[in-house]
C-alpha cells in the first residue's frame, strides 16, 4: 500500500519534536518573571530566578557524584523548599526522585530505600529517629544530605556527611540540565502503602508529569500567578504534581512543615493564597480552629479535597468560610487526581439534600485521561450506566503509570485487558459520572492516609488472645475514616480496647492502629469467610 502524502517526508526532528516534561516549566517561570516570589517559608523569600538556580545547583552537585539517568534519589522532608527543589534538581540529572511517606515506620522506609536502590537520601533532620533506624536495617548505602530547615528548631541529628546547603554550594548555577531523552524516561517513584504484603513501586514517566501538572491548570481554573498553601504533603504522588503546575503559572508555593489552623490562617490573610490541597482532616482543622486562630481574608480560596466526599455539614462551612471546594478522585498509579466532580451550575437551584448527594459523585475524567468507566472486571464489559450496577473504576490513558517496579506480574495483573484496575468498586450514573461504592483492596482512607486493613489485621492476629480479628472504616467527623477493629476472643482469654491498640502500636505506625475496638463474636459466612459488610453497617451504627 502507498504512503499517505501525509506520511511522506514529514518526519520527527528536533526542531518539530521535544519529549514532554515539566521540567521546562521552570525555566520558562524563571525567564519571563524572574524577580517573581517562587517560594515562601517563614520570613523566607525566594524568586524563580533563584529557585532555578538552585535547582540547577543540585542538578549539578548530584553529576558530581556520579548520579545520572535511572538513579535514584530518595527525600524524606516535609513541606519545605528543599523538596520543591528536588521535584526540578533530581531529574535535571536525569535521576529519578523518590519521595518518601515521613509518617511511615523505619521498616517500611528501609524496604523502600532497598527495593528503589537508592543512591542518595536527602534527610530532614526532624525524622533523623526513623532514618537513622531505616538505614541501620537496609542493605542501601546512599549518599545521605542532611536538611536542616532555619524554620525548625524541635530536636533531631544529622545523620550524613554534608548538609544541604553546602551540598548545593558545591553546584554550578548555570548548569546545562537534561532534558529526558524520551517523554517514557522515569521521572519519579511512589511508593504505594502496600495493600498485600510489601509497598508497590509506581513509576511515573515525564509525559504523564507535563500531562497531569496542565490538567491541574485546567481542572482547578487557574489563572495566572496562583498562591498555593502546601498543606498537601508533597509524598503523597509528588503532591498531586502541583510542584510543577505552580511553576507552569509562575505562581508562588508557600511552603508548611505542619498543618496547623493558625499557621494555615496566617498564610490565607497574610500572602493571599488563592489555592490549596487536602484531605478531609485539612477542613475540619480549619472549621474547628478556635477564634484566637482565625483571620479574615477577603480572596475566594479554591479547595481541592480527594478520599471521602465532604459531607454536607462540611461543605456548607467551608463556604461559609471562604473556601470554593472541589471533590477529586485517583490513585497513586494515576498521578493522585485524575477525576473530578465537576460542578453544573444548573444545580445549584436544587435543594440542599439533592446537591449533597450530586457532590458526593467522583465525578468525570480529567482533560488528560483518556478512559474512565466502569466495567465488570471479568467480562471486561462495560456496566449498564444506570447508577445502580457495581463494576470496577477503571482507567487509560497518558496519565497512568509505567508500572510497578521489579514487579511484572502485579503490573500484567493492573493493565489485563488494555485498562488499569484501580480495586475501586462504582457504578456509572446515566450522565457519565461515576461514584465510588465500596474498595474491593478494603482501604481505609484516614487523614488523607491508606491504610491496609490486611496489614492492622496481621497485627492483631499476633496478640495472643486474640482468635479472630477483622478491620473496618468507621466514619470519622474529624479524620473522615479510622481503623476499627472487630475482635474475637480465645475461649478464656481477656483483653481491654487500651491493651489491643498499645499491642499494635508495637507493629504498625500509629496512624495504622485501629481508634476503636469492640470486642464481638465476628460474623462469618458458612463457609468461614468473615461478613465485612456486616461489620461495616456496626461501625457506622456505633
């Protein structure tokens, strides 16, 4: 068959064709607003000018010591500039950055330093306990760079042989950075909370980056020059790649090592933040704010939450209070959001009962993600679109992972039949909204935070007297679901609610450990599988 004219002599050349990164988003901010505010934390100022120029530092300080394409460089930092510079440095290097979950327990940080074949570890000196402990236990040996943030002053040591400042010292501002040499190259690895056994490792690669970070722009409204309040923890999916969206607009991060109603307050009146980020427990922590924590500000703030739909109660103080909020939906293996409730404004004129119920949907796909439906997983057909026919929430497109690292089977296992399984059960509303009807993994979502309950069930059946043990989410005001713990007893045995969880908090994290435990002979099915419905419908009921 003869080539089209259309495919004929018009091929891929540099000057028609450059790989999709974010990367350039940063140089672009830099070079057309360079006196800009990039950065705030504390009385700390910084322009893109010299937030690109530290990046580049540490582009360039990380090839001196030998790091380049496909090394990994792990960070465990809160919300500071040091982690906005990794987002940009680590892959000007052509590196893969790894963030690391700070709330987690050195076990798991060991594991990941491991199974990511880390080669550099970027420690803030808050968390030098876990690491210290973490590196004792892993076969890894990085390069560890201490962060000592100006703005922390609790207790900590440096653990490594250089401080982040000095390291940074030893870079070239003006370093010619890499541009991935294919949009497929890795840019980032995410590790997943490890729902069965040992934490997945999600690889994102620079297209999905570009493409998730513009979609944000698209989704959120943003105009130019945005204020974004870093309440979301930027390991939770490379911040939902905010990092790179802010700097898409040369807008300004406001950096915040802990979530507080005052420090959170004092950033909305005193910069004029416009956007933010956060789990259910960010807005109770707003709303509950005693008024010697409150500042009036006069800016409309956009609120982007993700996890459990904010019940009506929440929304409608949150409105009260300044704050438009826009429900999201994702995954680790999607780049954190990639579904959205877009809002019809016809529906405002219904009663309140109604838009609660419209509010509590998912939503639609983003601009970016080509499939979103929901399909019986076995037919790989899709559901009636009634809203009422459970299938499983699946996804195509561009902002889907790689993979799972060193894992071929469980990443087959995800993309069987041409689409990524999230585990999410759904249905599919008539209008081409999807909501959320149960978790087929049984996540618990807490504080913005998955919690296995395989992994807070293991724990419990270690206790010696417990014989049976199963957990469940119960609705939290403040936290939106904790772990509750259903216990049966071995005949004989005692054991007190306070006794259950001090025994887990010597295996798990304690965001893991379950809040509440009620002593209960567990429901079963004949053939011994525990009900958890059953068990569900009582911790709601409690």
């Amino acid at each position: 068959m003869p080539l089209s004219p259309y495919d004929t002599d018009l091929d891929r050349n540099p000057a028609n064709f450059q790989p999709l990164s974010p990367l350039p988003f940063l140089e672009r901010a830099a070079s057309v607003f360079p006196d800009h505010v990039a950065v705030i934390h504390g009385p700390l100022r910084r322009t893109y000018a010299e937030l690109y120029a530290r990046t580049r530092r540490l582009a360039s300080a990380l090839k001196q010591h030998g790091i380049g394409k496909n090394d990994t460089v792990a960070a465990m930092l809160p919300n500071t500039p040091a982690m906005l510079e990794c987002h940009y440095g680590v892959p000007m290097c052509g590196a893969v950055l790894n963030t690391l979950n700070t709330r987690l327990d050195a076990a798991i940080i060991a594991f990941s330093l491991d199974h990511g074949e880390a080669k550099v570890l970027i420690a803030d000196r808050e968390f030098s306990g876990t690491v210290k402990e973490a590196l004792s236990l892993c076969k890894a040996k990085p390069l560890v760079i201490d962060y000592d943030d100006p703005v922390y002053d609790g207790p900590g040591e440096r653990l490594g042989s250089v401080e982040y400042e000095d390291f940074l010292a030893q870079g070239d501002p003006d370093f010619d950075w890499v541009m991935p040499s294919d949009e497929w190259d890795a840019i980032a690895l995410n590790y997943t909370s490890g729902t069965t056994g040992d934490p997945k490792g999600v690889v994102y690669h620079h297209r999905g980056a570009n493409l998730l970070a513009t979609s944000n722009v698209l989704t959120g409204g943003m105009g130019r020059h945005p204020v974004y309040l870093w309440t979301l923890p930027m390991f939770h999916c490379n911040g939902w790649c905010f990092p790179w969206t802010i700097s898409l607009l040369a807008g300004t991060h406001v950096c915040l090592r802990q979530v507080r109603a005052k420090a959170m307050y004092d950033a909305l009146a005193d910069h004029g933040v416009t956007h933010m980020c956060g789990a259910p427990i960010v807005m109770s922590t707003l709303l509950n704010a005693p008024d010697a924590e409150r500042r009036s500000f006069p800016q409309k703030v956009n609120f982007f939450t993700a996890a459990a739909p904010p019940p009506e109660a929440v929304l409608a103080g949150m409105a009260q209070a300044g704050f438009n909020v826009v429900h999201l939906y994702g995954l680790t293996e999607v780049y954190g959001p990639a579904v959205v409730n877009e809002w019809n404004g016809a529906w405002d004129a219904l009663p309140g009962g109604e838009q609660a119920a419209l509010k509590a949907r998912q939503g639609v796909r983003y601009p970016a993600l080509e499939g979103l439906d929901v399909l019986d997983p076995e037919t790989m057909q899709r559901v009636p679109h009634d809203g009422e026919t459970l299938g499983e929430v699946m996804f195509r497109g561009n902002v889907v992972m790689k993979g799972y690292l060193k894992n071929p089977k469980s990443t087959k296992a995800a993309f069987e039949g041409g689409w990524f399984h999230s585990g999410d059960l759904g249905v599919m509303h008539p209008d081409g909204y999807i909501q959320l009807k149960d978790r087929s993994k049984d996540i618990i979502i807490s504080g913005g935070e998955n919690i296995s309950s395989i992994e807070v069930e293991d724990a419990l059946y270690k206790h010696p007297a417990v014989q049976a043990a199963a957990v469940v989410a119960r609705p939290d005001e403040k936290w939106g679901e904790t772990p509750c713990a259903f216990v049966e007893l071995k005949p004989g045995q005692t054991a007190t609610q306070d006794e259950i969880i001090a025994w887990c908090k010597t295996l798990l994290a304690s965001f893991k450990c379950p809040r509440t435990v009620v002593f209960v002979e567990v429901p079963k099915t004949s053939t011994g599988k525990i009900q958890k419905f059953k068990l569900r419908e009582m911790a709601r009921a409690l």
